[in-house]
C-alpha cells in the first residue's frame, strides 16, 4: 500500500467550511451573481463598470461567495444573493432528468460544494436545490464507484473529466483502494518502495536542467 | 478586487500536488500584508468618520473591508499550515537530514520550526522501548524477514553495517542486507526492493 504522511486538511462537509483547507478556500472563490440592497460609499473602483464613486444601491455585480457570505444578513438588506444558472429550475429539471450525461466540471468544478453553500442564504428555493443535490450525487455514484474500483491500468482520463472535486477525491480513493488489492493479490504488497514525494522531486529536477 | 494575491497563494500550493513543497513566496507574503495593511488604514479612517459625524452610511464598506481583512487572514494562515504539512511529512519521507534542493525552497523560520520537530520527534523515540528508545519511522510496512535483498539503483559510497562489514553501494550492484538497515534508502529511491 501506497502510504503518504501528507495529508492536506480535508475540506468541510456539507454546508461547514473547514477554515484551512486549500479546497474549501478555493470553493469559496467562485463568483456569484448579486444585486446590491445598499450603497457601498467609496468602493466605486471595485464594479468595472462604472466611473462613479460608490457602488449605488441596486448593482448588480459578481462577489465572490466569501464576501457575499460575510456581508449577507438575515435582518438586514445589504445585498441579495441570485441562483447561478446551474443551480436554477431550468438546469434542476436536466439534473433530475439523468444526472449522469452531465459535464459537473464544466458546471463547477465545485458543484456539490457550491451548491451546499447556497443553503446559506435564505432562498425560497432552498429545499428543492437540496434534493436536487443529493438526487444527482445518488444518481451518479453508482457508475463512479463502479468504474473507479474497475479500471485497472487503464487510463482514466477520460472517466475523471465531467466530475466534479468531490467525485474526483472519491473516484481516486476508489483507485488507490483497487491498486493497493491488486498488489497484494500479486504478493507485492510488502515490497518497500521509494516514496512518491522523492520520486516527484526527481522528475522536477530534470525539467529544472532543461527548461 | 480584493484578495486575489492571496488567492494566488493558495492556488501555487494546489497546484503542486501530492504534497510538493513549492518555493517560499515571500514576495506575495509581504504584498498581501501590506494590502491588509492598505484596508486596516481606510477603515481606521471610515470608522472614524462614522464615529464623529454619525455617518452610519459608511458601515456597509467598513464591513465589506473588515471581511476582505479576514479573508487574507484566513489565506495566510491557511498557506502558513499547509506548508508546514508538508514539511512535516519530509522529514518521514527523507529523514532527519533533507537534500539541499528541497531545504533551499524553505524560509528561515521554517527551516527553524523543522529542526524543532526533528529535536521533539528525536525525543519522543527515546523515551519508546527502553534505553536503546524505538525509531517509530521504520517498519511503515510490516516486516516479513529480518534480510531482504536490494538492487543499487544509483552509485551511493559505503555503507557499514552493525557487524562492522563495509559494503560498496555501486550502480546495479545486488546485495543481502539488514531491513532496518536499508528502508530509508529505499524510500530516497537509492535502493530497490528486489523480490523474487
């Protein structure tokens, strides 16, 4: 078995964020559409578009989704938070319709991620995006699990590209789980082995020589 | 926008996968601290403004920079820890002594904090198993003879051995070695695990 003494910190589940995970951080960089419900005096550089000052009350603009949760109140309006396109009822119907013909990383890459943190904002579609979520993860897991614990010495590259960051960690964990079984089904399990970080320095070493 | 160089950050540390330690940005460090340092300063201002003349028109930007100041925080801290990770699982992949080019990539306090995991890891091994103390870094996989036999997959100099036997590590050289004696150079790739 392939050990690894580095483990990243694992993102949040569900609607928690994990305060250092790379992943989490990366999630929460995704834009959403919002529409201002205040003025923002003396931050007019921050919308493009305009020469003014302020942010007006009634922008629309792209905030990415820490500052949107930061700044969003329940009992106050500063800003309101619009659906993504995916996340809308347009797309859920092509979601409960077949989950599995859909590209999620071209939709994401972080579609579960982002999609739980929706939940946040108090929307009155709330509920449905939830069901759609899981409805579509249930709907795709199956397949994934089969084709990650199936394909041995294969290349996956063309498995791996429509799923989204959370079916790829699952995907290549069903992947390491297989190889690890073949191993030792041909007895190589106890073979020491060099450990992948040296060997990823090795390689980086060649590429510094020739660049 | 806001917080982008620390995005930056983050993203150098994604990108080198499988636990790579990329170089230390110092550069990008120091420019995020003087952006947060840039927005403490407006809303000092704006905070003040809003206090004397009860401008409350001014709390959704204070806000809006308050949470941008947190973010970077967040960022950093976040670049900070995973390095140090990373570092951490050097030292049990390379041992105690790390290669010129892997250290080159770290910063003084990191090169510092490396040493005082050394020393406390060190510590804890002796206080194991009695006087002789146990190396919890060998046997990551469970033994199953005391000898194994090992292919040199590069020209390394001598090794001696505990009977005092000083054996030549030459390029595809195969020899019949002590375990405990071999598997961290296994590990740096110098020896191979040759199973029959």
């Amino acid at each position: 078995m392939d050990t690894q003494s580095y483990l990243p910190v694992q993102p949040g589940v569900g609607m928690e964020e994990n305060f250092l995970s790379l992943d989490d951080i990366l999630l929460s960089h995704e834009r959403l559409p919002i529409r201002t419900e205040c003025s923002f005096p003396r931050l007019g550089f921050l919308d493009k578009s305009s020469d003014s000052q302020d942010i007006p009350e009634g922008t629309k603009m792209e905030l990415p989704l820490w500052l949107s949760k930061g700044l969003y109140e329940k009992k106050r309006r500063v800003l309101s938070v619009e659906l993504p396109k995916v996340y809308r009822e347009g797309w859920r119907t092509v979601f409960n319709a077949d989950p599995n013909v859909v590209d999620l990383h071209k939709m994401g890459p972080y579609y579960y991620g982002l999609g739980s943190q929706m939940l946040h904002f108090d929307s009155p579609e709330n509920p449905e995006i939830a069901q759609t979520l899981l409805q579509t993860f249930m709907g795709r897991f199956r397949r994934n699990m089969d084709s990650s614990q199936n394909a041995y010495n294969e290349d996956t590259s063309a498995l791996v590209e429509r799923l989204d960051c959370l079916e790829k960690a699952l995907f290549s964990s069903g992947q390491s789980g297989l190889n690890s079984f073949q191993s030792w089904e041909k007895g190589r399990a106890s073979q020491l082995t060099a450990s992948s970080l040296v060997l990823n320095y090795r390689k980086r070493k060649i590429n510094d020589i020739q660049p | 926008m806001f917080c982008e160089k620390a995005m930056e950050l983050i993203r150098e540390l994604q990108r080198s996968s499988e636990g790579q330690l990329p170089a230390f940005n110092e550069d990008g460090l120091r420019q995020v601290l003087q952006e947060m340092e840039a927005l403490y300063e407006q809303n000092q201002t704006d905070v003040n403004e809003a206090k004397a003349d009860g401008r409350a028109d001014l709390i959704p930007s204070i806000k809006l920079r308050h949470c941008c100041l947190l973010r970077n925080q967040r960022c950093l801290t976040a670049y900070l820890y995973d390095r140090l990770l990373r570092i951490r699982a050097l030292r049990w992949e390379y041992g105690s002594v790390l290669p010129a080019n892997v250290r080159f990539h770290m910063c003084a306090e990191e090169v510092q904090w490396f040493s005082h995991y050394k020393k406390s890891l060190a510590s804890f091994m002796r206080s194991l198993g009695g006087a002789e103390g146990l190396d919890i870094t060998q046997d990551m996989k469970p033994p199953k003879s005391l000898y194994i036999q090992v292919r040199c997959l590069k020209d390394h100099g001598e090794l001696e051995i505990d009977d005092g036997t000083v054996i030549l590590l030459k390029k595809n050289s195969q020899h019949f070695l002590p375990r405990w004696k071999c598997e961290q150079l296994i590990r740096q790739g110098v020896l191979e695990h040759v199973m029959s």
